[in-house]
C-alpha cells in the first residue's frame, strides 16, 4: 500500500514515563551538571537524544528471545544463534562477540597497530580515534573537501576521499597503515552515507596495496537504505543483499549492536584472518570473557542475533529514515542551519552557523546543546571542538534518535523547542572549560557561561 503518510511500523506494548521539569529546575540541574549535558540525571531529561547507541525498544521477538537465553559459560547455544546471524549478513568467518563497540575496536587496534602507523578512515568517532591513539597510531580523517561544509547537499556525503587515500599511502608507505576504516554511516560526518562506489574504489586501492579493509558497521542497514533509494542499479535489491555485498569488499568490521543491532547492549569483532582472529581471542578471554560470550549474557547475545535481522527490515528502515528527516526538514524551512541532507540516524545542527557571534573556543555547540535543555528538557550532544579538540571538522550539535521510542508528537514538540531557541539565539553566551580528562574529555568536561 502506498500512502504519503509513513506510520510507524508497530504498535506499542509497554510505556515508561517522562518527568516534566520547570525552566528553575533545569537550571539549577544544569549549574550541577558543570554545564555538562552528560552529567545530568536520566530522569531530569523529558527527551533524551545525547544519543541513538542502546536507547532503544526492543521488539516482542527479541524479548522471547531474552527468555530463551542460554547462559552456558562456553558453548552457549545463543552464542551460535548469534554468530550465525551475523555471518548471515556480513560473511565474514570469525565472529568475536565484546560488550560493545568500543571493545571491540580496543582489540582491533592493540592487535593490529603500533606506535608510529597510521590509520584512515572517512571520518573517526570518538572511541574509534581515542583507541587508535591509545596505542600511539595516528587517526586520519579522510572525508570528501566538500562535505566538510554542512549546507552542501550531496547524496552520499559520509564518501572517502579516495584520491586523498593513494595520497596517504604513498606520502607515509603502506607498511605504516595497518588497515585502512570505513565508517557506514559516517556518524561524525553528520550521520551520512557511503556510496557502494565508494565503497569499492576503497577496497581496490587497499587491494592493490595489501590492506586489509575493515568497516566500522555501527549503522550497516541505514546506510544500506541510502544506498537503495540513491544509487543506481540497486532499487530492486533488499537491504539485507545490499548490505552482504558491502561487507564482502572488506576483510572485517567493528560493530555496535546497540545501534542496528537494535538491542540495550553488545557488539563484535569480525575477520576473515585466521591469525588475527587467534590473537584477538586472546585478548578478548583477558578483558572481556571467553569466545563464546564475550562479555555479553546468552540473554543480551539472543537480543542481537534478532535486532540485526529486524534492522533490514524495510518497513522499519523505512520509518527510521523518514522519521529522522521530518524532524531536519521542520526545522531547516524555518531557517536553522543544518547538516544537509538529513541523516539516518540523527539530526545535526550547524552549530557554528547557529551561533556565529560564539568563537570555536568558547564551544558554540555545548553552548547550543544546553540552551536546548534550558528551554525544553532535551538532551543532545555536541560533535565539534570539545569532542574533537583540534581534529574537529564542524561545529555540531547531534540530535540523535532511539529507535522505536519516540513518537511525531514527541518529534513535533523538539521542533517546537529547537525554533524558539533559534528565535533568541543572539543572547546565547559561550562557555570556557574548568576541566578536562586527558581523553575523551567531553564525557566528564566541566564548563561555566563566559
């Protein structure tokens, strides 16, 4: 049935309530909170959007699926549950289950990097480039010239410079560049997808030089949407046979399960090197748990091994894509500056457009963040100078969704929200930093108003 209106593809089976706060409270919560949206109690937000990673509903499927969970400490039969599902989807032939993504790309890079190398990749997160750095390799993003600027609209904006890619290889050697990451989608980019071209320009110039290529898979299926929708030759192809054909260009991925794995908890490691996969095991009995659990319950590995076939299903990518667009388009015809087009998973405001009289170094997208929490209780994040520090590409503030748990009304009243702070955005003052983590210090920062 085909119908202009897109509804959400489920019925709701069980609620939790949202405490309304007063602007007072909030200010007071803030000052607390050291300005800080991370700082803040759960149950002082009304809409919570810092981020889309485990924030979601689970579906009556995967709640069976908890009650079925084998909870053997080795050879449980939810860990081959869920190991077969997700060789069903990526190919890959060892599947390392960890607690959550940023496990898994610990072991990935202690067991492939060394100090002095060099990795790319379309654009690192956070984890992602303070794991890198954490065992002394340098993180190169490597994100087209022209996405970097938020207003260009381009249909597969999260692409590698390819060119820039030969050109890295050729300035430090290939003998540098442990493995080269692509990120589907590409979250720090503006949530933006990678092109199969792309994709595979990418996998041949890490071919021709014997580099392995691993995909950071976080959001597999929404980029596997994108491509569906913009990109010739695949409108009759499923997501599933989409995503199959991206992850055979590579040799392994990094993956959160608590984005399109659609469950609270867990994540992976794959690889088709029988060494690597050896050593990374290894590793994993060390810090996580043994090969078969990974740090996971049987309960958390059943939730995944479903969440990840749910998340192709195309009526839902359906709703997630158009839901996170209603909310972009809304607020951009009234004149805010977003990251165009809209991304898959989340909204990103162009901060520094936003507040263009608040300097880089007085953090105009905290100072945004928290004047959306100051008027309506939400909750976002900002991805720029205080996340990124010098390696910041854009000034961002993240609206990130949760799958299956808001609803339009909750939508409608964030842009509600979103326009009467952009309404008073002149008196928005900036804010400086008291303190800060060696590392991924916007996690724990404290600031105050300048």
């Amino acid at each position: 049935m085909s119908t202009k209106t897109i509804i959400e593809p489920f019925r709701i089976k069980s609620v939790e309530p949202i405490r309304w706060t007063t602007r007072a409270q909030r200010e007071s919560l803030l000052r607390a909170a050291h300005w800080n949206l991370f700082l803040l109690e759960a149950d002082d937000v009304l809409i919570d959007l810092l981020t889309d990673s485990g924030t979601g509903a689970m579906s009556t499927h995967q709640w069976a699926g908890i009650m079925e969970g084998d909870e053997s400490y080795a050879g449980s039969k939810s860990f081959a549950h869920f190991k077969n599902s997700v060789q069903d989807i990526t190919g890959y032939r060892h599947v390392i289950p960890t607690h959550q993504g940023r496990a898994a790309e610990r072991i990935l890079f202690n067991v492939m990097c060394k100090k002095g190398d060099v990795v790319p990749n379309n654009t690192h997160f956070d984890t992602t480039r303070a794991n890198v750095e954490f065992v002394g390799a340098e993180a190169v993003d490597l994100l087209h010239p022209e996405a970097r600027r938020p207003e260009t609209i381009l249909p597969f904006k999260g692409n590698m410079d390819v060119a820039a890619l030969e050109a890295l290889i050729a300035r430090v050697g290939k003998e540098r560049i442990p493995l080269v990451m692509l990120t589907v989608t590409n979250n720090s980019g503006g949530g933006q997808p990678v092109s199969m071209e792309n994709a595979k320009a990418v996998s041949q110039v890490c071919k021709t030089h014997n580099i392995p290529l691993y995909f950071d898979a976080c959001r597999f299926a929404e980029n596997a949407w994108f491509i569906r929708e913009r990109e010739p030759g695949y409108s009759s192809k499923t997501p599933k046979e989409i995503a199959q054909e991206m992850f055979a260009l590579g040799d392994g991925c990094t993956m959160s399960a608590k984005k399109d794995g659609m469950a609270n908890i867990g994540g992976f490691l794959c690889t088709n090197d029988d060494i690597l996969a050896r050593q990374e095991k290894d590793l994993l009995i060390l810090t996580e748990g043994y090969p078969t659990y990974g740090g996971l319950a049987g309960r958390d590995l059943e939730a995944v091994a479903i969440g990840l076939q749910e998340s192709l299903d195309e009526d839902y990518l359906r709703y997630r894509i158009a839901s996170t667009a209603y909310l972009g388009n809304h607020i951009a015809e009234q004149g805010v500056p977003i990251v165009q087009p809209p991304g898959g998973h989340a909204i990103y405001i162009d901060a520094k457009a936003f507040l263009p009289h608040i300097p880089v170094e007085q953090f105009p997208g905290v100072a945004l963040a928290a004047e959306l929490y100051l008027e309506g209780g939400i909750r976002s994040v900002e991805i720029g100078s205080l996340m990124f520090a010098a390696a910041a590409n854009m000034e961002l503030v993240r609206l990130a969704i949760p799958r299956r748990t808001y609803t339009q009304s909750h939508i409608d009243y964030v842009v509600e929200i979103i326009l009467k702070v952009f309404a008073r955005r002149e008196k928005i003052k900036g804010l400086k930093l008291t303190y800060e983590a060696p590392f991924l210090r916007h996690f724990t920062a404290h600031l105050e108003p300048m």
